[in-house]
C-alpha cells in the first residue's frame, strides 16, 4: 500500500511500513536539519519531501494510510458546541483538510503519553469525534481511567526502552478493537544483548562518549557509600540528598529564608559560615534547594529533607567523615543520587546511569529510562567493558543498539515512535555506516 508521513521527524512511521512492505509516496518535515536526516535514511525522499505541510497540501498525492506524529495543540472551547468540530488552527486539521480530500483507508496516529488526557480530555475528543464523522473506526491507547486499556510502552512489547506513548489506529469501516498490540505491562527487558562492545566503536565514538574525571570520580565516590554500608543496606527508594547528611537548618514549619542571622550562623558555621557575613552569604552556603525566598517548602521537599535526615542518623556510624567533605566538591546535582536497582548488585557500574540535575540516577540494565526533557545532561552510562567508560547520550544509547538504523544527528532528533513492533524483529540493521 502507499502511504504518507506527515510531521516525519527521521521517519519513524515511515521505517516500521517499508519494513512491512508498503511504499511512501510523500513526507512532510518543517525542520530542515530533521528533513535533510529524512533523506538520508531514506534516499528516495528526495523526490517527494516538503517542509511545512500547511504550504504544501496541493502536493499530497493519492494514498492508502496517513500517518502522522502530530503536535498537540488544544483546539478551539468552542469545540463541541453546537455539534460543531472545530479543528480549525491546529496542525491535526491538516490532517482533517488531507483526509477529506484523499479518504485514504487507515490513519496511524502517534502522539506523547497525555495527550488523550490534554486540555481535560478535550482535546483527543474532538480529534476522535473529526475522525469518526470522516467515517473512520478508532481504536486508540486510552487511560484506564478514561475507560480504555492503558497506554503502551517498547518495553511491554518486549523492546528495552521505557516510553508509554498515545497511539490510534483509524480504518475507513470497521476495524477490529484488537487492533492495537497487547502490552504485557508486567514484562522485563533485558538491554544487554543490544549493546555494542567498545571494541566495535569508532575512535570518534569512543571519544564523544568517554566520561568526565568529575562523573568518574562521582560514580566511584558514590560507590564507596554504597559498599560502606553495613551487609544488607542499600540506598533508599527515595532519592538521597548527602547535603542534608550533616544539615540542621529548620525546614518543616519555615524555612531558612525567614529566619535570623544568628540561626543562620549556627546552621551553616561547618559549611564555612561566619558572623562578618550578610544573611544572604549565609544562605548561600545551604543547598540551593533549600535558598527559596518562600516562607514554607513544599510538602514533597519537607518529606525528602527528613526522610534523607533520618537515613544518615541510621547509617551515620558506617560513613567515612572524609566521604562527607569529599562529596562537598562536586557540584549540587552530583551530591545526589536516585537509586532505582532496590536489591541488585551494590556496584554503580553494573547499572545503567544517568546524570539529571536531579542527581544521579541508577537503574537496572533493564531498558533505556525515558527522558522527559531531552537535554545532554541527561546521559544514561554503561560500562560496557569494564573500565573503559562510555557516557552515552539517550540517542546515541540507542543509536549503539542494534536495531536502530536511523541516521540521526543529535539528542533532540530522537524520533518518538522507533520502537513499537517495527524494530528488532521486522527490520534488520542497515550497514554501520548509516548509524552515524
Ligand atoms: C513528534 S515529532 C514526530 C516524530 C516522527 N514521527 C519520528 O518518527 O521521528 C513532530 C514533528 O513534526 C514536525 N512539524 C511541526 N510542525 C510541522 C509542520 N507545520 N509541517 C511539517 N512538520 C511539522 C516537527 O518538526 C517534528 O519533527
């Protein structure tokens, strides 16, 4: 069958239907960067991609699915009076303007996790109700909540990534509501097998991917903590702040930034602080989570402070004092970490990492964690070979793992819909060279 791309991102969609058999016969990518990669995965696009769909209508020719990887936008508070739909404005009425004119037979549509539950529902409720009135079944990934089966993510349908996204399944007739895979929610992943050895890399791949000194010695000093605990403990489930382990700043019914500048001074006296100083320097020396001009914290914070207090006065015993001061020279988002391998192994390097400006985070080698805000902060770490460190990005994780063949150029280019039933099993890698 031939189908089009809109909103084509490095192609997706377009990788999981040729791996299928069908043919795409136009694409449309408003991001030159984006639209220049399109090709280069996909050579025969050249003929036929354009840039911004709204310009570019006139060119969709004849075609049997639509897919699409449309923004979300909310539509119009009018959109459910008077029976009338009022996609108008947003980029999915072009999709509407494109369907009316080519009654293609299926829709694929993909979006983020929420989007059923944006603008209060409204939003997917009038997209559903557009799409019904073109005479289209729907079957889509609603919240259980919202009556439907959950959505879906890679990871339970057996890929190693973590990524719960919206999908919907049109079809001009009827369509069967077992259209759409079942998630075994339940499923564990294993990344493993899907990692590439550094021996296999280029230099320049070794290079961009080799860690800091600093994230090095962040790791191993963590690692020292963890070992230094008593047989049988481990890090908490909550994430774990070392700049309240010596902390006595009062933070449940206010907060440093009310206080006076004699408490301020016995708070931050070990941290460097001295009476010559204004309140302002003092408070500079407390984490900066805690500088807030706000006369209370919130609840979830006042929860992390005493939870973090706590644990220290339990393990206190069993932490080196050195290990205190030593943590107090890396900066704030390094003196943290979320420990998310509850009874593995108490080895940082066994573990997938990824350094967040929340703190480091550890999780098992299970799948490729999610990552909110794409930013290269973000980096999820594994130490292939032992000593020879790697930092890898989200992208170039998975642009390591053999099932993604995609020429992609940086972070913000990971395409969204890689992974659902397309990869590893229906498409076999390109040549390495496509990879880079
Ligand atoms: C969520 S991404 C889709 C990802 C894609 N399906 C993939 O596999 O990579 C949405 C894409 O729509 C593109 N876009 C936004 N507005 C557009 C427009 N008016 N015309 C064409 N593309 C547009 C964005 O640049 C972005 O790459």
């Amino acid at each position: 069958m031939k189908f089009i791309d809109l909103f084509a991102g490095l192609g997706g969609f377009h990788l999981a239907l040729e791996s299928l058999g069908h043919k795409c016969v136009f694409a449309s990518e408003i991001d030159d960067e984006l639209r220049g990669l399109y090709v280069k995965n996909f050579p025969d696009s050249k003929d036929y991609v354009v840039g911004n769909i709204k310009d570019n209508h006139r060119l969709v020719p004849s075609h049997d699915i639509l897919c699409a990887g449309f923004p979300c936008q909310p539509f119009s508070k009018s959109g459910f009076q008077g029976g009338h739909l009022d996609t108008r404005g947003t980029l999915f009425h072009e999709i509407v303007v494109i369907l009316q004119k080519h009654k293609p037979t299926y829709v694929l549509l993909e979006n983020v996790g929420n989007f059923e539950q944006h603008d209060g529902g409204r939003t997917w409720a009038v997209a559903r109700r557009k799409l019904q009135r073109l005479g289209y079944t729907v079957v889509a990934t609603e919240h259980v909540k919202s009556g439907g089966r959950g959505l879906i993510s890679p990871h339970h349908l057996g890929f190693p990534h973590s990524r719960e996204r919206f999908y919907a399944v049109c079809r001009r007739g009827p369509l069967s509501a077992d259209v759409l895979p079942s998630p075994d929610r339940q499923r564990v992943t294993d990344l493993n097998p899907y990692l590439q050895a550094n021996a296999g890399l280029a230099p320049s791949d070794l290079l961009e991917t080799k860690l800091s000194q600093q994230q090095v010695a962040c790791i191993n000093h963590w690692n020292d903590l963890l070992r230094a605990l008593p047989p049988g403990a481990e890090f908490p489930s909550f994430p774990l702040w070392s700049d309240e382990f010596e902390a006595t700043y009062a933070y449940v019914k206010t907060t440093p930034y009310r206080a006076r500048k004699d408490k301020l001074l016995r708070w931050t006296r070990g941290l460097g602080g001295k009476r010559e100083m204004t309140r302002q320097e003092m408070i500079n020396l407390l984490p900066s989570y805690a500088r807030e001009e706000e006369s209370r914290f919130p609840l979830w914070k006042v929860r992390f402070i005493m939870q973090n207090r706590a644990w220290y006065r339990d393990y206190r015993a069993s932490i080196p004092p050195r290990w205190l001061t030593t943590t107090r020279s890396f900066p704030s988002s390094l003196r943290k970490i979320e420990w998310n391998c509850k009874g593995e192994k108490r080895d940082l390097w066994e573990h997938v990492l990824q350094f967040r400006p929340s703190g480091l985070r550890t999780k098992r080698m299970y799948s490729i964690p999610a990552l909110v805000a794409l930013t290269t902060t973000q980096i999820p770490i594994r130490d292939f070979d032992y000593k020879a460190f790697q930092t890898l990005t989200d992208f170039q994780l998975i642009a390591r793992l053999r099932f993604m063949p995609l020429a992609t150029q940086s972070m913000s280019m990971l395409p969204e819909q890689l992974h659902p039933d397309c990869l590893a099993t229906k498409c076999q890698p390109r040549s390495r060279q496509t990879w880079k």
